[in-house]
C-alpha cells in the first residue's frame, strides 16, 4: 500500500484540525459529505462508530434495521428516491455478508452508496478471528471501489474518496472497510472533499463528430425510435430528455429503470419495453429505422435474442460508460458523455419533423394491447380480483404523484405496466438484480429520504416474507410507508413460468401464508384486507389518506398471468399477446 | 460495421495502474466472471515511477477482449489497458531447467544442446546445474523437449512479458493523466 498523502490538493478546507478518534472521524466525515441520516446494525467490531454516533444523534439520524439486508436495500431507497448517497453501517463477518446482495443490486442499478464496515483488529488480520470475514475480497466483484482502512489517519480521505467515487460519472456502491484499532486511534482530523482521482475519469469526453453524426441520422430518419433508461434519471436530464423528444417528435419507451423519468400522460411516452412490457414498444424495435438508445444498457430482458434484436435500424447510442458500448449491442453511433450535457447539444442539430404517422403506429399496436390484455387486467369481468385493477385504482387516489416501489415478481411488472407518474424518481425497484425482499425496505428508505411524498410500496406475499422484520424498522421510524400486498399465495411469476413453459409441474411455489393481518397488526400497524372487488375503492381509499403507514393486503388470483410476454430466448417481435 | 475476427487467437493485454492491494483480484475477477482463463499474468514496475503494470496474456476472441479490456479501464484505479494482437508486441517468457550435474560429466551432449539453444548456465552446484533460456514458449519447449531425456529435476516457465511494437507506449498517455491533482490513499 501507497504512504498516505495528506498534503491538500486543492481547496484549502476551512476545516481547522483537531484530534479526535478514527471513529468519531468517520462520524465527521459524514456529516462532513452532508450525510444526515444513516441506516445499519450495530457489532462488535463497529461498535466506536456506533458509540461516536451516540454524540451526533442531532445532526446525524441513524435507522436500526432488523437485518443487514434490510438496511442496505434502505439505504439504496433513500439514495435513488433523493438523488443523494445511501449511507449503511455494519459490523464484520454475518454484518457484512448480510449487506452483499444489497451491494450487487446497487452495483448492477447504478446506485450511489457508501458502506461502511467494521473489521477486526488489524494485528488479528488472517487469523481466523471472531467475525472476521475477507469482506474486501468478497464484495470487491461487486463494488465500484472498496478500500480497507487499518490507520485512522487514512479515514478521511477514504471516506471522501468513497463519496466522490459512489456519486459520480456512472454511479455505483463503494466500500470502506475500517479495522476496530483505526477506530480507537487518534488523528489530526482534517477533512476536504475529493473532486478528482488521477487514475479515474468521471465521464469521457464529448465528441462533437459523433453529435453531428447522430443528429444527421435522427434527421435522416423515417421511423427513429427512443429507448430510455435510468441514465436520465442519473443525470438529472429529465428536462433536457423531453425537448430532445419533443423536438424530433420522437416515440419513446423506456426500461423499468427508466420508468418515470417522462411522465406517463406525455402524448411521446409510448410505454414499456421488456419481457413484461408494452405490445408496440417490443414490436416495434424492429421496425425503426434509427435507433436511439439513451442512458440504458440493452439488459436481455430488453433485448430478448440478440440474433433477431432491431437488427434493420442503425443504432445511436448516449451512454456515460465507454464498456457499455458494444457490449450488446453493436453502436452504429456511439455518443459518449453525461446525457445532460450531451442531449442539447444533440437537440440543437434536430430539424423540427413531422412523425405522426409512425407514433401513430404505437397507438395502433396500443389499442391492440388494450383489447387484447389491458381492458380485462384494468377491468375485469370475471369475480376474480387482478393485481391491474388494484394499480389502476391506486393511480386514481394518488393522482400519479405517489413514488411507487416494488419488490420482484408477477406485481412488479403490473405495478411497473400501470402505475402513472407525474415526476420523476418515482419509480424505486430491483431491476437489474431481480431481489425479491428489495421492496418493503426499499419503500422504507424511500419515506425518508422524500418525506413530503407518498410512498407505497406494492410487494408480493413471496418478497415480504423474505424481509417482513423491516415492519419493525417502519414502526420504530415512523415512516410513512404504505405496504399494498397483492397476495396470490404463490411466487406467482415463477408458478406462471411453471405453468407456460414447464407443464403446470408447481414445485415450490404455492406458498400456505401466515395471517399477515395478524403480522401486520403484531408490527402495530393499521391493516385492512380486501377479499372482493366492492371493498377495494373505499379500501385504497383509506390506505392513501390515512396519515402514516399502514398494511392493505388484497387477495387477487391465484394462478393470473402477466401478458404480454417474450417468452425467454425469443426475439422482441415474438411478444405474446396471450 | 467493422468486423472483428471472430476466432480465438493470442492477445497480450497491458494495464497501468495505481499500486494498490487488491487490484489484482480486481482484475482477475473480470476474467473470472467471464470464465476466460489466464494463460499467464505478470506485474512489475512500468517506465513511470510508482506505476505498475500488468502484462496478461489470453487467447480469445478480439471482440471478448475489447470487452474485457473495457472492463478493466473502468476500474478506478486503473489508468490505462490496452490489448495487441501477437505481432504487435515484441515479447519474451524465461525458463529454467534444473538438472543432475552428473548428467554433465558424462559428455558433452548438454553443453552442445544449451549452446544451440542459445540458453546458458546460471549455476552449476556439487548436484544440479541450472539452465536459462529466454525466448517463445515453442523456443522453451523445444529445449525442455531435448533435456527430457537426461531427466529434468524441475521446470518453470515465467509469464509473458511484452512491450508494444511501436516507439512509445501506453506510458506517454499515462503522464498527461498524472498531472491531474488526486489523493492518494
């Protein structure tokens, strides 16, 4: 390891210095990064943290979990529903394993957080001890840095390293690991935020050839064709995003990360893309002639079979990380550079065009779907209650302006398919990741970091048990989390695969549940139950205006399917209506 | 569309780098994930002071490798990765051979096979002597396949090392990139 430099770089810190404990440094450098609220579980080898944390309980507000998981998937709520840095705290070995998946999710979704882990004594290092876990080694695949501390005169600058590598350019989850005995020691505590790294380039540079190039091909274009991602989101680009589609009059359809970055009643927001998602986005992907990719990385379950993806279009493609490029899918027209600065300058180069004909062609497809699928999930005829009609009428009482966070499964795809959005970072969900149990601390998370919003978070009766403890976390905050459970009593998207694609064969996936009115109710929240479809208006009703949280499980079908679908290894045009 | 040859061949893949531990594993994981084993993997100093390298070598498809290579720039401490095809590089592995020293003593047909291989003695004890040869791995094995016979005692072979086939390297890049202020942990 490299001698540690403290000499400033730039800036000179107002920060006069004084010496502390490496543990009370970390405190400072939170607070220092503007960090105010924080969630974990206290251990051993965390313990000075948490004890430093005892003096800053005005200035630095620290949630108690009931998991590791719980806290980690808390933390990613709150980072991606305040577009600030998650913050988790936990102890070695279990404390730190536990916060793996959480850490792979926010990697694979781009979620900016710091987590910070205690670690044994330095002097025990490799020796087998109590909690002692190779926590570097084993979230190093799945981290966007990490780094273990073992001097407390390190502290500082890690953490400020951290915060500068977690929220910039492509963001992502770092983190720090700090041996107890850096915790005890003493420093001149001295803190200055980090604002460059000679090794690491935030964002590449923008080419101004290959705006041109873009911008000639959109306007050359007959049938262009916007696909949008999270990147907008990211970037804080929903504005720029809008004129750049308003002025080419360009169709766009976004990916579940994306949802929510243009509002859903925008005449230009043509819906969903994916597996799960809209009829005429799918379709169509092989009918454009330019295809502009904006902030998204062509996942599989976009694409569907890459052999037979948009493979008549050219393809443009925005994207802040040079590795996406070509990874799946091959850029005509690669546009490197933040889409907040790279979108208006494309924007300026567009002519002004016509296009109805070809957004008229998603209608078209649209009514099809709302024949063929939307109008009996939205409203149907049979007694059965479907998981469509209940987001339906949840957009009703939230007016779209609620911030919608799902768990995984069969009720993320309708939650995703129906739920409206007026702005954005509205939409919170494990999409690239796929975690069941992401959901309920998630829309914790989500409460606090916007606490001036409605937050509901729509879960299946599979996901909530794998992380149900976190009702206590939501008691004891007082977060305003509504938990809307559509519960059909089975991991209804794997029964679905089972049904479609296995023979009916249900292995393990009917689910004979506990009273989770009983539960809810042990978690001392209110609850309510709809069981038939006249209960369910003055039911959503309630669960909206009541103050405060509250536990509304409905019963829908058991064995329903989500449509349309491209079946696995199949190409986007092979979406099945039925 | 530019067209990449789609069969596997030999790449040598450099990559400059802050000199930080776990940057190893950092890099070797991004094979890992993609299951491409690495036939070899040196680090070292580089020409610029307090920079390493590390010299890899694969054989893969370009397209994999651009991926890969992709991946591995991205690491933030990473400064710079770049991939050569085999003519691109000028390279070498080292090679050791230990054998009995009585072997020696009866004639002269070792010293005959070490000097045409261009190889030479490194040392020669009371019971084993050790034999150097620079070179390709074919070059080495060619030598390794005339010493079996007298009965090798035991064999290494070093990884790759390589340096680009041009006037400068990836260093020149590099330097522009160390004049940005960092903290350096």
């Amino acid at each position: 390891m490299a001698s540690i430099d403290l000499q400033p770089t730039e800036n000179k810190s107002p920060s006069h210095q004084t010496t502390i404990t490496g543990a009370e440094a970390v405190v400072q450098s939170l607070i220092q990064e503007g960090v105010d609220i924080a969630f974990g579980y206290p251990g051993g080898a965390i313990m000075p943290v948490y004890d430093a944390l005892y003096d800053y309980q005005d200035r630095l507000h620290h949630v108690l979990a009931r998991h590791e998981q719980g806290a980690i998937h808390a933390a990613q709520g709150y980072a991606r529903a305040s577009g600030k840095v998650g913050v988790c705290l936990a102890t070695s070995g279990p404390g730190a394993t536990n916060l793996i998946t959480g850490i792979a999710d926010a990697q694979i979704d781009s979620t900016p957080l710091v987590c910070i882990t205690g670690q044994v004594p330095s002097h025990l290092l490799g020796s087998d001890a109590f909690q002692e876990t190779d926590v570097i080694g084993i979230s190093m695949p799945v981290t966007k840095w990490n780094y273990q501390v073992t001097k407390a005169e390190e502290i500082p600058l890690a953490i400020a390293k951290a915060f500068y590598i977690a929220r910039s350019g492509r963001p992502g989850p770092v983190l720090i690991d700090i041996t107890k005995d850096a915790q005890f020691q003493q420093l001149d505590f001295h803190y200055e935020k980090c604002s460059s790294i000679r090794s690491y380039r935030e964002e590449p540079a923008i080419d101004i050839d290959q705006i041109e190039a873009a911008a000639n091909a959109i306007n050359e274009a007959e049938r262009p064709y916007v696909l949008f991602g999270q990147g907008i989101i990211l970037a804080e680009a929903e504005q720029e995003f809008k004129i750049f589609v308003e002025q080419g009059n360009l169709p766009a359809a976004w990916t579940i990360l994306g949802l929510s970055a243009m509002e859903t009643s925008h005449p230009l927001n043509v819906g969903m893309l994916g597996m799960h998602g809209n009829y005429g986005p799918n379709l169509l992907t092989n009918e454009c002639d330019v295809l502009i990719a904006v902030g998204m990385r062509f996942d599989d379950r976009v694409t569907g079979d890459l052999e037979k993806y948009a493979k008549q279009a050219k393809v443009i493609h925005l994207e802040i990380d040079p590795a996406e490029i070509n990874k799946n899918v091959f850029a005509h027209i690669p546009v490197m550079g933040n889409a907040k600065k790279t979108l208006p300058l494309l924007t300026q180069r567009l002519q002004k065009k016509d296009r109805s004909e070809w957004v008229a062609q998603f209608a078209e497809c649209d009514r099809l779907e709302h024949e063929k699928v939307i109008q009996e999930e939205l409203h149907p005829t049979k007694d059965i209650l479907t998981m469509g009609e209940v987001i339906h009428i949840l957009n009703e009482k939230t007016g779209g302006d609620a911030i919608i966070v799902t768990d995984v499964g069969q009720h993320q795809m309708v939650a995703c398919r129906y739920a409206e959005f007026v702005q954005s970072k509205s939409n919170i969900t494990s999409g690239g990741l796929g975690t069941m149990g992401f959901g309920l601390p998630a829309a914790l998370g989500a409460a606090l970091g916007a606490p001036n919003r409605t937050v509901v978070c729509v879960v299946g009766d599979g996901g909530l048990q794998m992380t149900i403890q976190e009702l206590a976390t939501v008691y004891q905050t007082q977060a305003k989390v509504k938990v809307l459970l559509l519960n059909n009593e089975f991991l209804g998207m794997v029964r679905q695969w089972q049904q479609l694609f296995f023979d009916k064969r249900y292995s393990s996936t009917e689910m004979i549940n506990p009273d989770f009115q009983l539960l809810a109710k042990g978690f001392r929240m209110p609850t309510n139950q709809v069981t038939h479809r006249d209960q369910l208006d003055q039911a959503l009703t309630e669960f909206i205006e009541t103050d405060g949280a509250y536990f509304l499980e409905v019963m829908v079908g058991k064995e329903n399917n989500v449509f349309p679908m491209i079946p696995s290894g199949s190409g986007v045009a092979e979406i099945r209506l039925d | 569309m530019e067209i990449l040859d789609m069969e596997k061949q030999e790449f040598t893949i450099t990559v400059y780098t802050e000199n930080q531990v776990g940057l190893l594993h950092r890099i070797t994981t991004i094979f890992t994930k993609r299951k491409i084993n690495l036939e070899s993997l040196t680090t070292s100093e580089s020409e610029i002071e307090g920079i390493h390298r590390f010299t890899i070598a694969v054989t893969e498809t370009e397209e994999q490798v651009i991926k890969v290579v992709k991946q591995i720039e991205k690491q933030v401490e990473v400064l710079k990765a770049d991939y050569y095809k085999k003519k691109e590089v000028v390279q070498q592995e080292l090679a050791l051979y230990k054998i009995a020293t009585e072997t020696l003593t009866n004639g002269i047909e070792i010293e005959r096979i070490v000097r045409e291989h261009n190889a030479r003695f490194l040392t020669i004890e009371r019971e084993f002597v050790v034999i150097e040869k620079a070179g390709y791995k074919r070059e080495t094995k060619a030598l390794f396949d005339e010493l079996e016979p007298y009965g090798i005692k035991e064999f290494v072979r070093s990884g790759r090392i390589a340096v680009a086939r041009q006037q400068f390297g990836p260093g020149k890049e590099i330097e522009a990139l160390l004049q940005t202020n960092s903290p350096s942990l």
